[in-house]
C-alpha cells in the first residue's frame, strides 16, 4: 500500500497559478541540445539532472508551498534548433525576438529586458596556440552565451566549440551561500567568466603585439611579410574589440540600474566585472592604436627603402650619362674636333672620362646617394 501511495504522489497532477489543466505527462524527452537541467533550492542542487518539464514542476511546486522559497531551475543548451528550443520558451514565457536572437546567434552583446526576463548575450573568445605568428594565423576563436534570466529559472545558450559552462557549474555548486542568491548569482558568474578569460587572451595579445613590433623595427628593408602579420593581429585585435566594446554599458546598467530579477548583493558584484572590462577595453584600444601605428611606421620604411633605391638609380644613372656624352660627341666624326688628329687623343678623353665619373661617385657615395 505504501508503496501505491508513494506512486501516486509521483503522477498527482500539481497546482498551476494559471488554473490550466495538467496534462498528466511529467515525463518528456529531454532535447539533444540540453547539456544539464537541474534545480536548486537554497543553494543545494535538488537531485540528479531531469527533463525542462519535470524541473519546472519541481520548482513551481515549491514556490507554491512556500511562496519565499528561493528555488530556480538552470537549463543548459548547446546550439538548440529551433524546434528543440520551442518547448522550453513556450513553458518560460520567453519573448519571441529573444529566443529568435537564441537560435540563430551571430549576435551583438547586449543587455535586453523582456518584462520580469533579462536577456543577455556574451561573446566568449579563446586564444589560438601557434608556433609563430603569420599573415594566415588564426589568433582568437569566439563564440556566444546568451542568458534568460527570471525569478525562477536561468536558462544558459551556448554557441561555439569552448565556452562550456559545466566547470562553472560545479564550481558554483560548491558556495552554497552564493548560489543561494538565486538566478542573478548564475548571470553574475557567467559574465565575470567571460570577462576573466579576456583577460586571460589580453595578455596573450600582449605578447604576439611585442613580437610584431620587434619585427617591425628590428629590420629596415619593410618586407612585406611583416605588414601582413601586423595586419592580420589588427583584424583579431578588432575581432576583440567589437565583443568586449558593447558589452561595457551592460555591465554598467546591471552594476548600477536596481532590477527586480537582480539581487541587491549580487549587483555589487558586477560592479568589478565592469571594471574588469573597462581595463580590458583600455588595453584593446591601446593595441588598435599600437598596430595602427606600427602599420605606418612599416609603410614609411617600405617607402624610404624605395626612395634609397631611386637615389642609386639616379647617381648611376648621371654616372654614367658622362660617358655616354662624350663618347656620342666623339662619334658624330667632324673634321675639326679637337685632339681628333693628336698622337694621345684616345687615351686621354679615356682617362679624362674615367677621372670624371670617378669623381661624381666619390660625390655622390659622401653625400649618401650609393
């Protein structure tokens, strides 16, 4: 009998706030793009991972136990359809535009606001490892992490092949009390993740920037190889700037601007991931300039290095214009030239030509030209 008991207390229909009927199905499929579905209350994980629907109802029901209970569902997905991601907007509530920018991703980092919902998009980026950079060296790879954020529930979006937030899962797991703040305290740990790892590739740009700009100086022949590099480091650079850029008044509005789905703990926090960005804007824009700088300094020397060719060419060429001259004087056989007839005429306009142009290079070699 106990045991019938504990059955039906299993497939007992729950109490919704909307007074729709249950559709008596707790048990659903749970999507391909779900990498981890759980809920936690008071800061404890409830149980092992379960479908969207089932920890919806886990968490619905305790909020209607007790309506302060501090319970929230965190769903995980990694690049849902359209179709996969259906079911789970519809049970949210999630406004159409957002779960559109969800799906489809390519978007820019922004802070939306869906009435009691935040939505907010990340761009992760993470470092390429490379022997040595080339004009062809891939240096950053980025990605995406959209959040829903409501009074009950976190609902995680990843694009790209890194940026997986099971790590931050587990960690967060660990401080209970910190977790216990509720979804804004999973929103808070997903940015200063992504804001700690550009921090992390800021200073692995640091690196391939002094590298290019010992190139650049070291040498003054300006190859054309090292405009390529410098170029190619530039396109990352600006990669870099168009994710953390937009990012900044986010931030700012989630540090400053009293939301209801944030708590007043936890929107101190974001105050130092808004620092943490604003020293890692500063530090891409001083690279933006850096490079900008060091593509002109590289096309100035391949410029001088033109000009010190142009120079020679022209002190050979009046070099060796004097010959021509009098040789082509000498060739037009008039009667009455002089030293035509004298026994050392030949020798001496050889010798007078050899003199001259001996002294135009030592000229031209004193004052720089070869």
């Amino acid at each position: 009998m106990s045991m019938i008991r504990d059955l039906r207390a299993v497939v007992r229909p729950h109490r919704r706030r909307s007074g729709a009927p249950f559709d008596g199905a707790l048990c659903e499929p749970t999507p391909s793009a779900v990498v981890d579905c759980a809920v936690y209350s008071r800061g404890r994980r409830v149980g092992e991972s379960c479908s969207p629907r089932e920890a919806v109802r886990r968490v619905r029901l305790a909020h209607d136990d007790e309506p302060s209970a501090d319970s929230f569902v965190w769903i995980g997905l990694h690049e849902p359809t359209e179709a996969e991601f259906e079911g789970i907007a519809k049970r949210f509530g999630l406004h159409p535009l957002a779960v559109e920018d969800a799906v489809h991703a390519h978007q820019r980092p922004k802070l939306e606001r869906y009435d009691d919902v935040l939505f907010a998009v990340f761009k992760t980026i993470r470092y390429q490892e490379h022997d040595q950079l080339s004009p062809t060296s891939e240096v950053m790879s980025t990605g995406e992490v959209m959040v829903f954020t409501g009074k009950d529930f976190v609902i995680t979006v990843r694009h790209g092949g890194h940026g997986s937030l099971t790590a931050l899962r587990r960690r967060l797991e660990q401080d209970a009390e910190l977790l216990a703040k509720g979804p804004s305290a999973v929103l808070h740990a997903i940015a200063d993740r992504v804001v700690d790892d550009y921090l992390a590739v800021v200073d692995e740009l640091q690196t391939d920037v002094d590298e290019v700009e010992f190139d650049v100086f070291a040498t003054r022949t300006g190859k054309s190889a090292d405009i390529g590099r410098v170029y190619q480091l530039k396109r990352e650079v600006l990669e870099f700037k168009r994710a953390a850029g937009p990012l900044l008044r986010p931030m700012q509005l989630l540090s400053e601007r009293p939301m209801r789905v944030v708590d007043p703990d936890i929107q101190k926090y974001f105050r130092d991931v808004a620092d943490h960005l604003s020293r890692v804007n500063e530090q891409v824009s001083a690279f933006d300039e850096l490079l900008n700088s060091l593509l002109q300094a590289n096309l100035a020397q391949v410029s001088v290095a033109q000009n010190e060719d142009m120079r020679k060419i022209t002190a050979w060429a009046a070099i060796f214009a004097v010959p021509t001259m009098i040789t082509g004087i000498y060739g037009m056989n008039f009667e009455h030239m002089p030293e035509r007839d004298t026994l050392y005429g030949y020798p001496t306009v050889l010798v007078g030509m050899a003199l001259i142009c001996a002294l135009m290079y030592r000229g031209f070699r004193r004052n720089g030209w070869l």
